[in-house]
C-alpha cells in the first residue's frame, strides 16, 4: 500500500517551515482507497512569495486545525504503506520535522517520484511537477494547492509503475511487508485481488518474482492456482509471500505485458512463455507467371504477412480469406496440384490458376488481404479500452514494428507519434508480440485505428 502525499508550507527558513496544507491518498497500485486533505494553522506567517504561489494566506488559515489536531489522523492513514511523493525528501522531511516538535519519532519508507521518473522517463527537459505531467498527458488542476498535486502524482505514480518493467518498485514494496503463516497467507492474499483485467506477479518472501499470469479476472484465476492440487500449483501456494497486480484494461494489454515481463524476469515457474507461443505463418511470393501465391509454413523468422497458434488455425483462416477475397484456392496453397483448381471448374475461381484472369487484378485482391492482415511498414496507433472511464490505452506500431503502449486521459488529443512516445512503455518487437497483435486485430474488428504517416 502506498500514501501518496503533497505539503504546502509557509517559506522561511530550513527547518522552521511550517505545515499550511497536507493531501494524503491512499493507494493501492490500482485505486484510491482512502484520503486525508486538511488545511493546517501553523502558527507562524506565511512568506509572501508562498501566497502569491499557492494563494493560501493567513487569513484563510485562521480557523484551520493545528497539526497536533490532526495529526493522528495522518499516523493511521500512512500506517503500513509507502510515503510517494514528488521530490520525496522535502515531504518527509516537513512532516518528521512537525512530528518531531510533537515529540513523536515518524518513520516510514519513502519513494521519490522525480528520481523513479528520471530513471523510467530518461531524458525529458524538465522533472517539475507541472511541466512533467504537462508532457505525459496528465490532467493537473489546482497547481500548488496540497489536493490538485497529489493527485497528479497519484496518476503519475500509477504510469510509472506500468512502466517500471523490472518490477524493482514492487519487488521492494513486497520485502517490507510482515511475514503470515501458511495457514491464513492464501486466505489473506486472496482478499487483497480485483476482478479486473490484467497481469499479476506472485512473488516469495524476498520479493523475487516466481510467476507471472494474465487473466480477465485476477482474483478467479489466483484462486485457482492456490486450489489447484497438481504438482507445480503445491510448489507455487508453499513459496508465495506476496502477490501484485497491474489492471490493463483490455486483453491485448495484458497478453503483451505479460510475454514482455516473462520475457524479462524469468520467473521460475513459467515455462510456456519462455518459448515462441505460435508455430505457423502465411508466406507470399511471385510466381514466374508474375501472379502472387499464399502458402502456409513453419514459422521461423523469415518475413511473414501474419503467423498462427497452429496449422489448423492457418488453414481455417485462410481458407475464410481466400474465400472473402475471391482467391484462387491453388495459388493460395489450398490445393495441391497443377491446371485449373476444382473451383475454377464449378465457376467459382476466375481463372488465375490457368491464368485467364489478369495478373493485375488477381494481385491487387491479394495485396488487399496481405495490406489487412499484416501490419509490415505500416504506421498506426491502435486505441482500445483504457483502465478507467476517463482513459483509453493507445499502443504503437512504427515502419511495421511495435514500439510499446501506454494510457492516455480522454481530455489529452492524441493526434501523432511524438506526444505517444512519452506516454508509453518501451518494449520490444518480436514474433510474439506480432503474433499477439495480429491475433488480437483479428479477432476484435471494432477497435480504433489511428494511422499516420511517419516524420523524419
């Protein structure tokens, strides 16, 4: 659990700071759970400069609880959770000082947002709150003020843990967390997961990741590896400690992340991931006719127009588009043989096989197929549900390779590539994350695409 939090002070000098205005939310890696803001009298002037900044003055502070008033309050709300903050340091150091002045030691674990930001966003001009999310899409009101920042690096927070492909924020969140028996751990762990869309990470008692799943409903798929009495289930419900989730907000989603990260951490109990997840593809070339012919084959690297699960899935496929596209069933490597193809002679070819039909217009309907189910050279965004109402994910393909995906708000136009590059998560191009895309555009035909023609 983390509490995501923003102080206003009054200025002056180190250490005689006082507290003007705290926004506490608590967050678990998906929603707010709980939230304190509160206005605090502290007892001393507010520097000029500060007022002009964050409009709060004194007269506004006149009748506002003192910090001693609420502090119990923020005690019970940052309990067993994470301090998150923009520039981390400050924060902590402001409300262990006012802590202290009670005579109470305030510890707690703590993580920076400016320095996690500069570690998975490299490169950007400025790490400032206002212009950071500015440049990531994400909607800041109320500037300055304890409520409308915290909030804003609460959505921050929410991004950089997408991004964090490593998993180092969870992995370390999990280590700090008590230890249970195995008697009430699985019960415990249970109660904690959503029935949401997305990946889950179980990890041991130092935080390593031991699996990786996907699921359209986290909390019911966990539940059945922890009822589960096959082999490998008994050994995953001795070693689990912890468990973490991302909601994805669409399969697709969920299926890349979770190939991405399998890929990348190498979870001891994940196998099938490990190795290439589809076994065919649909191959084209020129004959000496000049016609282009179609033919199914072992998938193995060699440029493809899109691959498949298996040959019965190829062939089923393919047979449906050759139908769709008026296809000569020879020349697609439906049929063996040579002459004519049997549709030819029921009048339902148009003769490319005996090359009666022009080459022109026979491979113009081939390259229409080719140009629908390959995305080889083409620029496009693909925009699909997001993790909440206000949100829609977006997912990058450049020059026919994938680029990564990431989530906009609905108030930030996404209108071209550059403004997508800073919002999403980086992650690699191979045949897997082809296979799964190519699947998943297959299969979900009313999803947005955006298509852009690329800049130097």
């Amino acid at each position: 659990m983390y509490a995501v939090l923003d102080i206003e002070t009054t200025g002056g000098k180190y250490n005689e700071e006082g507290i003007t205005e705290i926004a506490i939310y608590k967050f678990d890696g998906l929603k707010v759970v709980d939230q304190f803001i509160s206005l605090i009298n502290p007892e001393k002037t507010i520097q000029p400069f500060v007022v002009g900044l964050t409009g709060i003055n004194n007269d506004m502070l006149s009748n506002a609880p003192k910090f001693y008033e609420v502090a119990k309050r923020i005690v019970e709300i940052t309990t067993d959770c994470i301090l998150v903050a923009h520039n981390a340091k400050f924060d902590y150091r402001i409300l262990r000082t006012e802590f202290r002045r009670l005579g109470f030691e305030y510890e707690r674990k703590s993580l920076c947002t400016v320095e996690l930001s500069k570690k998975l966003i490299p490169d950007l001009p400025s790490y400032s709150l206002g212009k950071l999310v500015r440049s990531l899409g994400i909607p800041l009101s109320g500037r300055h003020r304890a409520s409308g920042d915290a909030q804003a690096t609460v959505k921050l927070f929410k991004m950089l843990l997408a991004k964090d492909v490593e998993k180092d924020i969870v992995k370390n969140h999990v280590r700090l967390e008590p230890k249970k028996n195995l008697d009430t751990k699985l019960v415990y762990l249970l109660e904690e997961l959503p029935s949401v869309t997305g990946v889950y990470y179980l990890h041991d008692e130092n935080g390593e990741i031991i699996y990786i799943g996907k699921s359209k409903n986290i909390r019911k798929r966990v539940t059945q590896h922890f009822t589960n009495e096959h082999h490998k289930a008994k050994e995953i419900q001795k070693e689990v400690a912890s468990i973490s989730f991302e909601a994805s907000g669409n399969e697709l989603f969920a299926l890349l992340k979770e190939n991405n990260e399998i890929k990348r951490n190498k979870p001891k109990f994940n196998k099938a991931l490990k190795r290439n997840i589809f076994s065919h593809a649909l191959y084209h070339h020129t004959d000496e006719n000049g016609y282009i012919n179609l033919k199914i084959g072992r998938a193995n690297g060699r440029a493809n127009i899109t691959t498949f699960t298996n040959m019965r899935q190829a062939r089923t496929l393919l047979t449906n588009w050759v139908e769709e596209n008026q296809l000569c069933e020879r020349l697609s490597g439906l049929e063996k043989g040579t002459g004519n193809c049997f549709k030819h002679s029921i009048k339902d070819c148009q003769g490319a096989c005996v090359e009666e039909e022009s080459v022109e217009e026979y491979n113009q309907r081939v390259q229409n197929l080719i140009n629908k189910y390959s995305y080889h050279s083409q620029n496009m965004l693909v925009i699909d549900r997001g993790r909440e109402v206000d949100e829609k994910s977006v997912l990058l393909i450049e020059d026919g390779e994938f680029k990564g995906m990431g989530y906009f708000n609905l108030n930030h136009q996404i209108n071209n590539p550059e403004i997508v590059r800073s919002i999403i998560t980086p992650m690699k191009n191979n045949r897997d994350t082809q296979h799964i895309i190519q699947n998943y555009l297959r299969k979900n035909k009313k999803l947005k695409i955006v298509e852009f023609t690329p800049t130097d």
